[in-house]
C-alpha cells in the first residue's frame, strides 16, 4: 500500500484545480489526485527542467480563488455587510452629486474644486472596486473570484488607492499656496497646471501599480486558493505563493515609500509652512479663517491614512492583533473617505452647499 504524501508548501506540491506546483528542490511534481508518486520527467522520456514547466500558464495558477470574507466573523458577516452597503451608497451618491455640482457650475471651476471632483470620481471607481463582489460574498455566499478577475480588482484597488493619496496632496499643496501666495495662487496653480497635476497623479499609480499585477501573474500558487480577506489585497494574495516572493515584498515597500512616503512628507510641509504663515498673521479673525480652509481636508487627510497605516504595519509587525480586526479597519479603508469626503465637503464648502440646496428647492424636497 502507498503511502500518501506529506504536505508541506516547501518541499511538496499539491494538485488543486487542475494546478501543478514545484516540489522543491527536486525535479519532481506530486499529482494529488493520483494514489502515489508520478514522476512527471520520467513520463516525458527524459527529465524536464523546473522552470520550463512553470513557464504554462495553466500550471502556475488557479483557475479561481475563494474569498473568505471577514475571517472569524463569518456568523455575523451577513449583518455587517449592512453598514457597508450603506456606507457604499452614500459614497456613490454623495460623490456623484459633488461631481454634478462642479461640473455644472461656472463659479466652482477653479483648482481646489477641480480636485475635489477628481477626488470624488477617483472615490466612486474605489469603492465600486470592491463593494459589490464583497457584498456578495457576505451576502450570497459568492465567494469565486477568477484568477485575472482578482488581479484586475488588486490593481483598481491599489492604483486608484495612490491616485487618492495624490490628490490629497494636491489639494494640500492648493491650500499652501492659497494662503502662503494669495496674489499668486491663480499664476502658480493655473486650471492647466491643475489637469496637468491630475494627469500625473493617475499615470504614477498606473505605473506603480501595474508591476504588482504582472508579478503576482508569474509566481506560482500553492494547492490551496483561499484568500483570507473580502478582497483581492496584494499581501492576501501573495502569502498563497509557494515560491520566493522577495521582490514583491521589496517593491511593496518601495511603492509604499514611493507614494505615501513622498505624499505625507509633501502635506506635512505644506501644512508646517501654512502654520508659520497662519501664526504671523495679525488679526485671530485673520487666523481662524485660514485654518477654518485647512479644516476639512485634514479631517480627510485623516480618515485615509490611518487605517492605510494600519493596514500596512499589520501585514509586516501585527502578527498578534486579530485577524477580523485587520479585516475590517482594510474594509473601512475603503469605504469611509468616499463616504465622508463628500459629505465633509458638502458641510464645510458653502458654494456647495448652496447648490444642493438650489437643486433641492427646485424639486420641492
């Protein structure tokens, strides 16, 4: 009687979904769905190299993956997809009316509002990224996710995560010269400049992030396909590797350093050189002002990168923290700036404000 295989992700391979994976360090594979041990060079004629069998498509990855959802909430996931469907409606409708308003109004077409509506249409691709296929796996039980499908949803929601962080910046670097250059705000940062700096927010997370795709496309998987997340995340995803994912996790760092790195390092003076101007200003009326302008952007500012660096820290150094708790703070990440910027904007910005309110009047609401 055979003996059946050990398991092990380093020194066997396992068969699921009609997936081969390498047994290293040897040349030989293991065929789960056999009663033995198959020598697959022995079958060839002659023995094969590793590398070269890896190279099919049809052997290095699986056909689907299997979302878990939120890990260890799994009896109580189908009512906490409630708040999110919530929070995701007010995002999609919140942002598109914010969008509308600027669009459609002469007066608003000025810088800081032309980010605003980049930042709304960037918060409703973000959140429609993920949204509707968590909702159906904490709702229906529809958990598959195809392999180029996962990918596809790992770039929308790291692409357009930097694209985010870029326009914050942006925006960061708006109120600098608003208030540090009045008299030249409208020269500095002209609508040309203003679509130029949009242009190359959104070609940076493009470029940066599609590495991310082709790389996780090359590696080869281990048996199993269970993503323990509610989304394709680039970590959750690679931890199923079996091979060496050095160079992900370097240019993991490198992006991160890339982008968020660069982003808070250029809000950070931005804000550093407001308040100096701020605190040399004469009047307090004068200086409340100006800080009353900072205001809802910081609060933004906030609400993104908090649990962005949660997120980050807890893949590397939070081995202890639950893992349900890192589950839902990469949820919120991703639904509570597009739900809250608009409705913050919509609060602080009178011109805003005004226009829901014309529009409401005008429908007798």
């Amino acid at each position: 009687m055979q003996s059946s295989p050990r398991r092990s992700s380093a020194n066997v391979a396992w068969q699921g979904q009609g997936v081969l994976t390498p047994a290293a360090p040897g040349h030989r594979f293991w065929d789960a769905s056999s009663h033995g041990k198959k020598d697959l060079s022995a079958q060839a004629g002659d023995e094969q190299p590793v590398m070269s069998i890896l190279n099919a498509s049809t052997l290095s990855h699986p056909a689907a993956f299997l979302l878990v959802g939120i890990p260890g909430l799994e009896a109580t996931q189908f009512w906490i997809a409630f708040p999110f469907c919530i929070m995701y409606a007010i995002a999609v409708v919140g942002n598109i009316i914010v969008f509308f308003i600027i669009k459609t109004e002469p007066c608003l077409h000025e810088p800081m509002y032309l980010f605003l509506a980049m930042l709304a249409i960037n918060d409703v691709v973000l959140s429609t990224s993920t949204l509707p296929k968590m909702l159906g796996v904490l709702w229906l039980d529809s958990r598959e996710i195809g392999f180029h499908a996962c990918l596809t949803q790992m770039f929308f929601v790291h692409a357009f995560s930097s694209v985010e962080s870029g326009i914050l910046m942006a925006m960061a670097l708006d109120r600098y010269i608003a208030i540090c250059y009045p008299l030249r705000h409208s020269s500095i940062l002209s609508i040309p400049m203003t679509k130029t700096i949009g242009s190359l927010v959104l070609t940076r997370g493009i470029l940066l992030i599609s590495p991310f795709c082709i790389l996780a496309s090359r590696l080869p998987f281990c048996g199993h396909r269970l993503i323990s997340h509610s989304y394709c995340e680039h970590m959750a995803v690679v931890k199923l590797v079996c091979g060496n994912v050095r160079a992900n996790i370097i240019y993991g760092l490198f992006v991160a350093f890339m982008v968020v790195g660069f982003d808070v390092l250029v809000i950070s003076v931005s804000y550093a050189m407001i308040l100096r101007t701020v605190m040399r200003l004469p009047s307090t009326e004068a200086r409340l002002k100006a800080v009353s302008t900072c205001a809802s952007h910081t609060c933004v500012i906030l609400a993104f990168y908090v649990p962005a660096l949660f997120t980050f820290l807890t893949h590397r150094f939070g081995h202890h923290i639950p893992h349900h708790l890192h589950i839902m703070v990469a949820n919120l990440y991703l639904l509570v700036p597009p739900m809250l910027n608009p409705i913050v904007y919509g609060i602080r910005t009178r011109q805003i404000q005004g226009r829901v309110i014309r529009l409401l009047h005008l429908r007798g609401i």
